[in-house]
C-alpha cells in the first residue's frame, strides 16, 4: 500500500472510530465505571472494525497501519472512556510492541497472528516492591532443560481479566543486576500462573487490573522477547512507546471533559447571561485549550518519531508528562466549571477527573519523567 492510500485508509477509519465513540461507547461509560467492566461486546466491535490489527504487519495478519493512526484512535476512545481504549493499548502498546522489536519470528508468528485476530494481551513488569525502580524485581526465572521455572508475583497488570496473554521480565542471573533481567511471553492459562486478586481503582475503573503470582510456572525458553539477560532493554524500549500511548489517552480524556464542559457554560445562566460570556470563564476556556493543543503536538511528535524509528526517549517522555499533568489541570478546572454538580455523578465531570489522574502515574510516574528528560537533554548538550 503506497504512502498516500495508507493515509486515505487511515483518515477514512477514524472518522468510524470517532462515530463509535460518540455513538456506542459514549452513552454507556459511566455503566463501564460502575461496574468495573468494558463489555465484551465494544471489545468485539473494535475486532470487527480492524483496530486490533490495524497495527500489526500484513505478514502476520494486520494491515500494517501507521503507529500514529494507533496513537490517533487511542486517543478517540478515551474522549468517550480511557477504560476500553486501554483494552486495544495494552494489546498493541504493551504487548504487540516488544514482540515486533525484539520477538523471534516463531514469537511474532504465534502471537500477533492472534492479536491481530482480536486476542488481547498485555504486560506485567511492576511488582509490590519495585514500581519506579524496575531493575529491583525479584521474580525469579530458574533454566530447567527447555524450559524455565518462574516463581515471583507482579502487580497492576492491566487487562488481568481478559488477557490471553501478556509479556514480563523475571531475574535470570542475578550477579548481574539489571543486566541479568529477561523478558517472556507467558499465556494466562500455563500451569502455575493465577490471579491472586482484583485491584479496585479511583479511575479507569472498567479496566481489569490484577496481582498474578508465578508458582513454579512453566515457560518454554522459545518464549524468551530478545535474548537471555537482555530484558531490561526490552522493557525499557517497550515503555517509550507505551508513555506515547499513555500521552494520548490523557489527551482524549482531557478532550471529553473540555467538550463537555463547553456544552455546559454555554447553557448555564447566572446573573442573567450565560457563564461562558464572563472574563473569568473564558481565561479558564483559554488556558486549557492551549495546553490542551500542546500535548496533542507533544504526542503526535513522538508518535510520527516512533513511526520513523528515531530514537524518541525524551519525546515520548515529554509527550507523557504535559499530557498528563495537563490532563489533570484541564479536568479539575472542568470540575469548577460545573460548579456544584461538578462534584456529583450527575455529569461525568468528576469521572473525567478520577480517569485522568493515573496517567500522571503509570508508565513512569511523572516525577520519573522529569528525570529521563533532563538526563536526555544533557546527554544532548555534550
């Protein structure tokens, strides 16, 4: 597919992805957060419509579409609800990713042939006592003849609940400290692996998060992403990209809580006129739009970089930081806006608010961001 029809197709998918969004996904987001759970039925939609293998290669099943597109459609579902855009993330961001960077061919063949087909996946690298500090992990990875013995526990895996599959990393050598870390594929169903619990959340309720404990699992040395003690680096590179999916997840929830709130100060009456005709007003309507217009920038770039296949550390570092802390900003000022029933569930206002606070959180909290951008533009001033 030439360059020109790629970006036709890509234009043309999105405007049904938006229309999906308003239509089917949209009335039905604050059940999603009420009953923690995005029903199977969106999930077989987005199937239906390609978006699962929209990003994979034609080779294994997909149609090759730009990781921008991804980045684009991520971002138009979480207008509407970040719980069932982190269902179509965590299977192309976080698992997809690693696999078509560092997979063998036999991995990419197995698993994105499945994605591809609509099989969600996702990945399991924090544990309880190592969050930030990712290299401290202790899940353990013992070589046994042609297979490994994993014993160990991770914690706030997304999409827990319906992930066939996922990837993670256990400690292989550990004279080596991170250098002695190794990335697998496991399969939600291999013998020794259980959820030991559901994680309840503030936001993004819909999405399943859980515990998953390894008790003498089994996993086939041909599921190794890479090589033997290499893992750090493909978790690292896995996270470039999915803070750029993080990024527009924050930017759509930011946008659907801003449209909302447009649509309310408009009709709102106080002292005679509507609220939207004050100073004050539009100076908040000013300022979040702008910070609004940046991270959507911020991300695109990293995205288009990532597209390319430019190193975009600190990008997708940047990208991740403003459009979650603005996200953040934009959501509570939305909350003002409302006044009184901004506060209530009347509107979706303080959900828009609840859903945008972790994406200040994972993928690196945001105080972890401010690093990697600092090192990266010191490294560039050398």
């Amino acid at each position: 597919m030439v360059n020109e029809e790629k970006i036709a197709l890509e234009n043309d998918v999105l405007s049904y992805v938006r229309e999906f969004a308003d239509k089917e996904i949209r009335p039905i987001a604050r059940k999603i957060d009420e009953e923690a759970n995005v029903p199977k039925e969106l999930i077989n939609k987005m199937i239906d419509m390609g978006l699962f293998s929209s990003y994979i290669p034609e080779e294994y099943g997909g149609n090759s579409l730009s990781f921008s597109f991804l980045v684009r459609v991520i971002e138009e579902i979480s207008r509407a609800c970040p719980s069932t855009a982190l269902v179509l993330d965590g299977a192309l961001t976080l698992f997809a990713e690693p696999l078509l960077m560092f997979g063998s061919e036999e991995l990419k063949k197995k698993y994105l042939s499945r994605v591809a087909r609509g099989s969600v996946g996702g990945l399991a690298i924090t544990e309880p006592g190592a969050g930030s500090d990712a290299a401290s992990i202790k899940t353990r990875a013992v070589r046994k003849g042609s297979n490994y013995i994993v014993n160990g526990s991770k914690i706030f895996v997304s999409n827990g609940r319906i992930a066939e599959f996922f990837v993670f990393d256990a400690v292989t050598d550990p004279s080596k400290g991170h250098r002695g870390i190794t990335t697998f594929v496991a399969e939600s169903s291999y013998p020794g692996i259980r959820i030991s619990r559901d994680i309840h959340k503030m936001g993004i309720r819909g999405s399943s998060t859980v515990e998953i404990v390894f008790e003498d699992a089994v996993i086939p040395v041909e599921n190794i992403v890479g090589s033997e003690d290499d893992g750090f680096r493909v978790v690292m590179e896995t996270l470039d990209a999915g803070r750029i999916g993080i990024a527009a997840q924050a930017v759509g929830i930011a946008q659907g809580a801003l449209d909302e709130a447009m649509a309310y100060i408009k009709e709102r009456k106080q002292f005679g006129k509507a609220i939207a005709e004050f100073e004050g007003i539009q100076f908040m309507l000013a300022e979040m739009g702008t910070e609004l217009e940046a991270s959507r920038l911020l991300t695109y770039n990293a995205a288009s970089k990532w597209d390319k296949h430019e190193s975009c550390i600190m990008e997708s570092s940047m990208a991740k930081l403003h459009a979650s802390d603005s996200a953040m900003r934009i959501t509570t000022d939305c909350v003002q806006l409302f006044g009184g029933y901004g506060y209530t569930t009347d509107f979706d206002a303080e959900r828009h608010m609840r859903d945008a606070k972790i994406t200040q959180i994972y993928e690196g909290t945001n105080q972890i961001q401010r690093v990697i951008i600092a090192r990266e533009m010191l490294k560039a001033s050398k």
